[in-house]
C-alpha cells in the first residue's frame, strides 16, 4: 500500500523540556543538527513562538538539512532499509541544485532525534542508508503522478503547480514535455505579501509571523486581539490580483495557439488548488479552450510522482523507494509500506 503524509515546512530552536506533549512522531518531532536542538512541523506550531523556514532553500543550507532528515526519519521510523529517494526542485533551480543534492544527499545519515515528546524515551539516533538519489524537475514529478498514477492520464496536456515559492507551467507531451512552454514564476507568496499589507491597513497585527499569518489565509478567519476577523473578501482579492498580475500574463507569453491545438486538458494541483477563488480565474480564462481539471490530492501529487519513479530506477521494487518533497509550505514523503502503521506511534493523515 502506498501512503503519503507531511509535515508543515517550519522548524525553530528549542531547548524547552517538551515531555509528553504530543500523541505521535508526526506531531512531535525533534531533531538535532550539530548538537542544536531543532522542533520541527506541527511541534514547532504549536510550541514554537516563531516557526520560519528559507523559501526554495539550497540543499547546502541547514533548514533543507533539517527538512531532509525529518522526511527521512518519518520514512524509516516503523521500517529502517536502505533507501531509494526522488527528490526535486523547480525549474528556476534544478540545474544549479542537482548535483550538489545528489552529493550530500547520497550517503548514510545519521539523525539525531528526541522521542519525548511522545513516548517515556528520550534521545536517540537513527541510522538511514540512502542508496540511490534521483534528482527530478518537480513538475516531472506531477508528470509522473498523472501517467502513473490513479488518474492514468494520457496523450498531451498542460500542468499548473501552484506552489508558495513558486507557480510552475508546462506542456506535457507523450514525447516528454515542451520545454518552451516550461516556467517558473512567483508563487502564493506573492498573494500572501499582498494579503498581510491589505490587513496591516486595516488591523494591527501585532507580532504575528509569515507563518502565523499564513495559517489564518488557509482558514476564513484570523485571530486579532481576541476579535475572529473574517478575511474571505480579502483573500478573494489578493488572489485575483496575484492571478491578474502574475499568472495569467506569463502563461500568455508561453502558451502559444498551436499549444491549444495540441492540448485540450489542464491540471491544476499545489497548495494552491485548494483556493477555489484561485482556481476559478483557470475556469474562466479557459473556458471553451480547455477543460480545467483539478487534481484529488495536489498536496502529495508531486511526492507520488518521486515515489513511483523510485520504483522504476529501482527495478520494481517498492520496498525501498520513496519519493521526498520538501515544498516551502509542506514537506510530503511517499512510500509503500506492508505494516498498519495507525495503530503505533506514527499515525498519517
């Protein structure tokens, strides 16, 4: 069986005793980097007081580091094998980044991690063999998904990864992608910027952070001074405006009419899918052009596609492929596993 789980992007230093605050690994993982002690993903949401992360972070930067070990810690935790991993960037950085991933990546770990928060144990350390590491464009990996996968989608169409660093767009063919047609640009960030000035004129925010704020645009409300401040207007705008601006103009430039002629179907998946106010400017954009589909589960998507191309480098195995996103709002692992692991410490969502 094949599953797939994630972790918020965000991490903080904490050296707070932290004993029995959270149900599971998942929700309490903490980690070591150089003997620094580092609250991870939904721990540091909820006991951190500034969680931060370095959007499109290098593989030689720490907070990479502590996001790759944690992805792999999760993935080893009920079932420590030799690893086969996919991993990726965006277009925008895949060049420059992907022997330098490889390189460090490449190796035995060793992860250096606290189990208090969870169970009666303290720390310890985990050895992970990573056997193999493929570096993908992480729209290769959606690609991926939609042909391998359950949506065993076929002949040429169009993709849209509506990340929070970055938005990516490409032509898929059956021959491989168009790579005219293959762009980065500025992802839901460039909406969340616009949303924190639009409120800020409005309310005081205080000392609230990206991350706090970010949390508050996923929901219809933000949390000001005791007052629940609806935002749905708000939201509803700066997407619009970061659609008008920004998508919409870029795929102008690089989906040309001969495109269209070749492709009538466009998948939208990321983060931002799950903003129908974004999603609807697709519909109206392309109505009679295309049909806009969006994916069931643009979340994992680009982590499935890692997994399943684990599997092909590796000969079929699925025993030790996993596939390893580490997105600037979510990291995501995918793996195949034989155990049910609800029933023990790690539980998925």
């Amino acid at each position: 069986m094949r599953n797939s789980y994630s972790v918020p992007s965000v991490f903080e230093h904490n050296n707070s005793n932290l004993a029995m605050v959270s149900q599971d690994l998942i929700n309490g993982l903490r980690l070591y980097i150089d003997d620094v002690p580092y609250i991870v993903g939904n721990l540091a949401l909820s006991e951190g007081l500034s969680p931060h992360r370095t959007v499109n972070a290098a593989p030689s930067e720490v907070d990479y580091q502590i996001l790759f070990q944690t992805a792999l810690l999760l993935a080893s935790y009920k079932n420590n094998r030799p690893l086969v991993v996919t991993t990726g960037f965006p277009f925008s950085t895949y060049q420059v980044n992907k022997g330098v991933a490889v390189d460090l990546l490449k190796r035995t770990h060793r992860i250096d991690f606290d189990m208090s928060s969870f169970t009666n144990k303290g720390r310890t350390e985990m050895k992970v063999d990573v056997v193999s590491v493929e570096v993908l464009p992480e729209m290769m990996g959606n690609i991926v998904a939609l042909r391998k996968g359950e949506t065993k989608a076929s002949g040429n169409f169009f993709v849209i990864s509506l990340g929070y660093g970055t938005c990516e767009a490409v032509l898929s063919t059956e021959n491989g992608i168009v790579q005219r047609t293959a762009i980065s640009i500025q992802g839901l960030q460039y909406a969340l910027d616009l949303f924190i000035k639009d409120l800020g004129l409005q309310y005081n925010l205080g000392l609230k952070n990206e991350k706090q704020i970010e949390q508050a645009f996923m929901n219809n409300y933000i949390m000001l001074n005791r007052r629940k401040i609806d935002i749905l207007d708000i939201r509803r705008n700066v997407l619009n405006m970061y659609y008008k601006d920004v998508i919409s103009p870029n795929l102008r430039r690089v989906f040309t009419d001969a495109d269209f002629t070749k492709a009538s179907k466009m998948y939208i998946t990321g983060g931002g899918a799950l903003y129908m106010e974004l999603v609807e400017n697709f519909y109206k954009e392309f109505e009679g052009i295309c049909n806009i589909e969006v994916v069931e589960n643009p979340l994992t998507l680009t982590s499935v596609g890692y997994c399943l191309h684990s599997v092909d480098v590796n000969g079929g195995d699925v025993n030790t492929a996993v596939g390893i996103d580490i997105g600037n709002s979510n990291t995501v692992v995918t793996q195949y596993e034989d155990v049910n692991l609800e029933s023990g410490n790690l539980r998925f969502k």
